[in-house]
C-alpha cells in the first residue's frame, strides 16, 4: 500500500507500506512506516445540571456514592469533576471490595464514593453497609444485574427510558428521564410535602386542645359553659377545615434543603413540635377565658361571654393557621404569598361574622356586643401573631438546620 503526500514548496513524496505476509499481517508489520495524524476520543460527559445536583445532595446531608462498571481511573476523574468523590474520599474497585470484611466495609464505607468493575453481589454489599449504619439508601439502576440491589434498597429508583423491565419491577418508583437532577427535585418536593404535614397536624391539634381546655377549664371553675355544642361544631368547620387545608398547600420553602435528613425513627412532634402543640393550646384557652369572663361582666349575661369566647377562639385559629406557615418569622416569607390560604381565611373570617353580625346569630345563641368588646376583642385575637413571632425570634421556636 503506497501513499503521495507533498508540502508546500516541495516535491512529492512517496511512502510505501508492504507486508511481509498479506493473509496474515502481524501488529509490528501493521504499524510500520505509519505516520501519527490524531487522536480521536469519546467520552459520554454528565449532564450540566447533575454537577448543581450534586452540590445541593450534599448541602442537604445526601452523600451521593457512584456505583459504575466502568474502569476506576474514568469513574474517579468523573466523580471528581461532578463533586462527588471529595479530598480524603476513597475509590476502590469491585475486586478490592471482595477483599473487604463486612467490619472492614462498614467502617470504611462512609470515606468511600466511587465503585468501579462491580458484581451484582457487590452492590447488594454497599447498600446493606449503609443501612446497617442506620441511613435510609437510595438506589438507582437502570439493568438486570442491579435488580437485586434496587430490591434491597430502601428506595429503589430504576431508570424509565433506559432501564429494563426487570429494573422497574424491582423497583419502587421509575425515573421518567433518566435524570439525577430529577431526583433531588423529588427529595425537595417530599421534605416539603412532610413539613407541610407537620404544620397542618400542629395547627390542628394546637386549636382543638385549646377548645378542649377551654371547655374543662370552664365548668370546672365557674360550672359554666363558654361554648354551646352549636358554637364549637361552626369553628370546628369554619376555622379549622378550610385553613387546615390551605396551610396544607403551602409552598416548599427555600432552605428545605439546607436541613439534614431526619433519622428512621424520628417522630413527627420531634423537634419540639408536641410541647407547642400544648402551649399554643394553653394560650388560646386562656385568651378565649379570658374573652368569655370580661363578656359576661360587662354584658352581665352568660351569652355576652359565650360571644366574646366565640369570636376570640374562632378567629384567632384563622390568625394561628398563619402563623404556622413556618418557622421563620410570617413577615420575612411574606404574609400574604400563600394565596390559597388567604382566599381561605376570607371564607372563614365571612362564615363567622356572618353569625356573628347577622340575625343568624340567634340560632347560635349569640349577641350583639358593645363596642368596646369588640375592639378588645380584636387585641385578644392579634395576640397568637404576637407571641408566635416573639417566640421565632428568641428561639423557643427554632427552625432546623
């Protein structure tokens, strides 16, 4: 085989390329008398937005681990670029892992980020390592041999374009596309959706214990009662479903993913939420009594009290709903940005003067008050806004990191 080439200003050139043996070639005779024109590479590069994924898994508490059957110096320089594999963090391959004592894993398993040329049997090693340190594991895969791990996983997540339907029925959810920033969307999306659950459980169960203590504390006192069944069952509807609701429907918070994950066994009052749960209710008993004794003094009748308590216990649940919007303080995440829960206490804050200033009233056994009541009354309704913000601020309601 014979080639021309020429340069500028000279003659052409000849070079000849022959074989010793044309059937059978052998690699010295293939690669004489060759010149080197380039290289060519090929390389499959992550997604631009897996590296900001990455980042937030690990500001979320999240120690993102690659499992590959790739060579250990390609999966190292690619997890090394992503943020994955940090300064101090390990890569070690399937063979070496073999090698390991399930003592030797478990204590070296949080310092390793990177398996490469890994079995089967291998994957299903990792993911039990770090459940037997008590962490809720995710796993993601995509073939047949990852069935078994994705099964042994907490979560297991299997790819739905690429994976196999061995992955996906050994899984419990699928990736739609195949992207691991899909994934940390979804853990946001979970944090906010629990967090949402805690506040709509708090709210609730801070407004009935109230009503609870207000009645008790009542005809234990005074053998009165401040609110009639009637009464209780119109807040129990009003003011505690439609807000309830709405609060459920609050939007994800911009720091959710600046906290640590909660342990296996955490429950949902952790973090203080059962001790304010009795304190929020203890406050709304007092300042509903409080309503209800001033009512009947000055009205000099019990339906003058029963009035006072029902607009103060009923509308300061519609001022408590936001107030538990969030740890931090209403004022800084806006008062007023979670529309639903606004359009919410209108219908509430209509339902009860509606019987309130209307000649439905009398079916609730209700009275007009004078008007000074009624200002007082406004005071006594502000005053869960009040303590709730003087509570975020010093730190009796602290919000997680």
């Amino acid at each position: 085989m014979c080639t021309r080439s020429a340069t500028r200003g000279t003659a052409p050139r000849k070079s000849c390329l022959s074989f010793t043996s044309s059937s059978n070639p052998t690699s010295e005779e293939l690669e004489d008398g060759l010149t080197l024109l380039g290289l060519v590479g090929m390389i499959d590069p992550p997604r631009p937005e897996a590296k900001a994924a990455v980042a937030t898994c690990r500001k979320a508490g999240i120690k993102p681990v690659m499992i590959t059957g790739d060579h250990v110096v390609t999966a190292s320089a690619i997890a090394k670029a992503l943020g994955i594999m940090e300064p101090g963090d390990r890569a070690i391959t399937g063979a070496e892992l073999d090698a390991m004592t399930d003592e030797t894993l478990d204590r070296e398993v949080k310092n390793i980020s990177v398996y490469a040329r890994v079995s089967p049997e291998n994957k299903i090693r990792i993911v039990k390592a770090w459940q037997r340190k008590g962490q809720v594991v995710s796993m993601t895969g995509d073939g047949v041999n990852d069935a078994p791990a994705l099964k042994a996983a907490d979560i297991g997540c299997a790819m739905g374009i690429t994976g196999t339907d061995v992955a996906k029925g050994a899984s419990d959810m699928t990736l739609t596309d195949d992207n691991f920033a899909t994934i940390v969307d979804a853990v946001r999306e979970g944090r906010g959706i629990y967090a949402n659950i805690r506040k709509v459980v708090g709210f609730l169960l801070g407004t009935n214990i109230g009503e609870v203590i207000t009645v008790f504390a009542a005809m234990l006192l005074w053998h009165k009662t401040p609110l009639v069944s009637m009464q209780l069952l119109w807040i129990n509807l009003v003011t505690d479903s439609l807000p309830a609701i709405a609060l459920g429907m609050e939007a994800v918070e911009s720091d959710v993913m600046d906290r640590k994950p909660k342990p296996k066994d955490e429950g949902i009052f952790a973090h203080g939420l059962g001790v304010q749960v009795v304190l929020q209710g203890l406050m709304f008993a007092l300042l509903t009594l409080i309503g209800f004794v001033v009512g009947e003094n000055v009205t000099g009748s019990p339906a003058g009290g029963q009035t006072m308590a029902f607009m103060i216990l009923s509308l300061s649940q519609i001022v408590q709903a936001f107030n538990m919007r969030s740890e931090h303080s209403l004022f800084r995440i806006g008062p007023f940005s979670n529309h639903t829960l606004n359009w919410a206490a209108l219908i509430s804050l209509a339902l009860v003067c509606l019987v309130l200033f209307t000649p439905v009233g009398i079916a609730f056994g209700l009275v007009t008050l004078p008007w000074e009541l009624y200002l007082l009354g406004l005071g006594l309704i502000l005053v869960p806004l009040l303590v709730m913000e003087i509570s975020k601020v010093i730190g009796l309601i602290r919000h997680r990191h």
